[in-house]
C-alpha cells in the first residue's frame, strides 16, 4: 500500500497526472467527472475525502469532488498556486473575488473557457492585476514556456497533496474536514434542511431604553456572539432533530472559527460553508430592551465576504434535492434568485421558505423568481420595496394579494403575538392562532423560530400548510419569545409539544 504521509507516495504521483490530464480542454467541470470509466476521473473519485463528503452530503462522487477541489483551491495560502490552480483547472472559484476588485467581466469569463490556451494567454495577461486582487504584491508573470513547464506542475502537485492528505484540520475546515467532523445524532429523523444565509458576529448592549441622537445609555448587559438569520435558523433546525447544513461565507479569523465551533457545538453540518482567507467576520451592533425590541446596525463586510453565483452553482444537487431549504435576504440578490432556480432544477422541488431580511438595497427580485418560492415570512417594513405602486400607504391586505398575484404561495406576516396569512394553497387560513395568554413580542429570534418550525412540520406532515401545522409553528414562536433570556433559546420539539398543551388549558 502507497505510504499516504510520503508526499510523494505513487498515489499522489496518480492524482498529479489525473489533475493535469484533466485541466484540458473546458477543465475540472461537472461533465467530464461524470465520466466515471475514466481513469483520470476515478482518481479524484475514489479519494477518501471525497467519498466522505459524497456519503455525509447524500451526493454522488462527481458533485463532491468539484466541491471538494474548489475548497482545496480556496484555501491554498499560495497566492500564486490558488490563482494558477483556478485558471489552468476552470474552476472560477475565484471569480467574486476578481469582480469585487474590478476586473472585467470579459476577463473573468476568459478565465473559465474552454480553452485551457485562452485561460493561460487571460492568466499571463493579467498577472498582476490577479494577484492584486489577493492582495499580493505584484509580481513578474512567468513565460508561457515556464508556466507550462514548472509552475504548472508544481501547482497541481501541491494540490494533488492537500487532496490526499488534508492535513490538520482548521478551525473553519469546511469540505475537507468532512471525514473527520463527527456525525449526527443516531436518533435524528428524516428530513434534510439547507440553510442558505448570513453568518456574523453579533454584538450586543442590553438597555432599559434605546439611545437616542447624540445622546448614551447604560448597558446593563453586553454578549458577543455568533449570529445572523442563517446561523440562526441553522441551529433552531437543528434543535427540531433534522439534518441541517449551513451555506454561508465565513471568514477565517478568530471571529469565523468561533461561528463554526459554535454551529459545530449544536450539531448543524458545516461541510458546505466557503471559507474567505484574509477576510473579517461581518458585525451586526444590537441594542436591545428586556422584551427583546431592538435595534440595529449590520456590516457585511460585502467586499471580503461574499456568498455568490458560482458557489450555489457548485451546491446544485444539494439544493434541489434536500427537502427543505431555508434561504435569506443576507446573501446577495443574484445569489438568492439563481438559489430559487437550482432548487427548481428537479421535477419535485424541496419546501422553499424564504426570509427577506436584510431587504436588497439594489432592486427587488424578479417575479419568476417570486413565483418559485413557497412560504415567504416577512416583517412588514422589509416587503416596502414590492408595495405596489398605486399604494400610498401600507395596506396588508392588498400587500398579500399582491404576492399571491405574483405566484408566491404563501405569505406569512409576523406581528407580536402570531401574524397574519395570506395563501394559495391554504386560503381557509388567514392568521396564525393564539397560544399564549399575553401576546408575545414578535422580534428576529422568533421568526427563525418560525422558519425552522415550518419546515420541521411540513417535511413531518406534507408541504401544505394546515391548522394543526399554523399552531404548532405558532407555538414555536412563543417557546422563543419566552425563553428570550435562556442559553438554549431555539426550542426543541418536547418544548414546543409542551407548550400547546398548556394552551389548550385556557
């Protein structure tokens, strides 16, 4: 058997020459590692870290291994090697990157051709604009002899080494730990949940009253801790028993690894997150009163961190076959909207719950894409950019009929205490019900609370909603409002059980 710990065992000596057979032609892309008679292809497919991650994410071999390249890519710490090895392979995973430091989009789309001549001519000709764009020095380009002859070869080398031997595993591994993260809970049920959404850190002053300008308060209370609605709403899937996995940009900073150890700690898949070197953890600046009103500030950081395009496209079997998918507003506009059409992409699609929070400040999304979303949960001021035109003022009723106009299925809007529903597949059904004595303060918590309980029980019970389903999810809400000031503030289902039952006292 090939000794795995020699770097240059004859099985890293096979998955070189795999690699730079493979970077011909249009390169590493899903089509060619279908073509599992292949020799070359089976290298990549028959990897350790690869069938791991095929087994854990319930994807064939093909799909995680261009997964599981695209993260070795990304955290490459060689400048050079990760931009030669995105461009020689066709990967474009680092094409946000190259977008949001302005290189042209004729540049980047060369990058990807399918022509591994027109990548090296678009690779050399924009040397150092690339790896300023990593915030590299700039440096000399090589000669296409010497890129062929020995950069080359010494990039899929290194990459051909980290594929068969991850190494020690960082704090914010993501597909490449895959084989070593522990697994989930024997006793979770069916039911497999992609959250696609923000992950921050959130920083948070209690106060008896909200400051006003140019004034102070004193905070009784100060948390910093991981947060944003796609952690969030992970990790309250997760306390339901499904089998959740988070799609998020994270950074790797200290900040990053503590998001991961903590969604890690609550038993939500890490493997799909995109890790960003050299990148800062996104902030979110709460104050927030004892019932949980608040308000807030949101950095996203949108230069370093970024969910795009090209990442769902590498996730496409994962999203249209998972049954449910939780997706946010905190991922950019184009990402939602090409997310909403991958999950589209097989005949039986899964439940899609979407949450317009933080709302785009660059248009709304397309009403095709409206169309393809099954439960839309919102707030009421973040849906003002889709009031229609002719209306002066906020008017729910005409605000629900016009999304249903627009094909969306159903619309829940929450307010302290349940919320208001307008719908297409459950029109006998216009408002949550009460389960509380008092009405409970409606905030962000509550609505992932929500989120999450909908697609626990739409996966448990059919994609639907019933009353028994509004009142379970409704109770969801109030187990969170009432433990607002616990550590385990996401209920599980044995909570959210006990809390109809003392409903059903009053």
């Amino acid at each position: 058997m090939a000794n795995r710990d020699d770097p240059d065992s004859s099985d890293a000596v096979v998955l070189t020459h795999a690699l730079r057979a493979l970077r011909m032609r249009a390169g590493v892309v899903l089509a060619r590692l279908e073509d599992t008679k292949n020799e070359d292809v089976a290298s990549l497919l028959n990897l350790p870290v690869v069938r791991a991650h095929a087994e854990r994410q319930e994807i064939g071999r093909p799909d995680a291994a261009l997964q599981i390249i695209a993260q070795a890519v990304r955290d490459t710490t060689n400048a050079t090697h990760r931009i030669v090895a995105d461009a020689v392979l066709g990967l474009g995973v680092l094409a946000d990157v190259y977008a949001q430091h302005g290189l042209d989009d004729k540049v980047i789309q060369s990058l990807r051709a399918g022509a591994v001549g027109r990548r090296r001519a678009t690779l050399l000709a924009n040397w150092r604009r690339l790896h300023d764009a990593m915030g590299e020095p700039s440096i000399e380009p090589p000669s296409d002899r010497t890129l062929r002859g020995s950069t080359e070869p010494e990039v899929l080398r290194q990459l051909a080494r980290r594929l068969i031997q991850p190494g020690p595993v960082s704090p914010t591994a993501g597909p490449l730990s895959s084989a070593s993260d522990p697994d989930p809970p024997p006793t979770a049920p069916a039911g497999r949940v992609l959250v696609v959404g923000g992950a921050v850190m959130d920083a948070i002053f209690r106060t008896r009253m909200i400051p006003q300008h140019e004034t102070s308060v004193p905070a009784h209370d100060f948390t910093l801790t991981p947060g944003g609605k796609g952690v969030t709403q992970a990790i309250a899937a997760a306390r339901l028993g499904l089998k959740v996995s988070l799609v998020a940009a994270v950074a790797d900073d200290p900040f990053g690894h503590e998001i991961v150890q903590h969604l890690r700690a609550e038993n939500v898949d890490t493997s799909l997150l995109k890790i960003v070197r050299g990148a800062r953890t996104p902030m979110t600046g709460v104050f927030e009163l004892s019932l949980g009103d608040s308000i807030a500030a949101v950095w996203r950081n949108e230069k370093e961190i970024s969910l795009t395009v090209r990442d769902v496209d590498l996730l496409g079997r994962q999203i249209a076959e998972c049954d449910a998918l939780l997706l946010t507003f905190e991922v950019p506009r184009e990402t939602v909207q090409r997310t909403l059409s991958l999950a589209h992409s097989n005949e039986a699609h899964p439940i899609i719950i979407v949450t317009p929070g933080q709302p785009h400040t660059d248009g709304r999304i397309s009403r095709p894409a409206l169309a393809q979303i099954d439960y839309l949960v919102a707030h009421a001021w973040e849906l003002e950019r889709y009031r229609p035109t002719d209306q002066d003022r906020f008017d729910a009723d005409r605000l629900g009929e016009h999304f249903l106009d627009a094909g969306v299925g159903t619309l829940c809007l929450l307010g302290n205490g349940g919320g208001l529903i307008y719908s297409r597949t459950a029109p006998t059904i216009d408002r949550l019900p009460t389960v509380s004595r008092s009405p409970f303060k409606e905030v962000s918590i509550t609505r992932d609370a929500f989120c999450a309980a909908l697609a626990a029980k739409l996966i448990d019970d059919g994609p639907t909603l019933t009353a028994a389903i509004a009142r379970w999810v409704t109770a969801a809400m109030a187990c969170a409002a009432e433990d607002f000031s616990l550590a385990t503030t996401m209920p599980d289902r044995d909570r959210i059980n006990r809390k109809l039952r003392e409903a059903q006292n009053f």
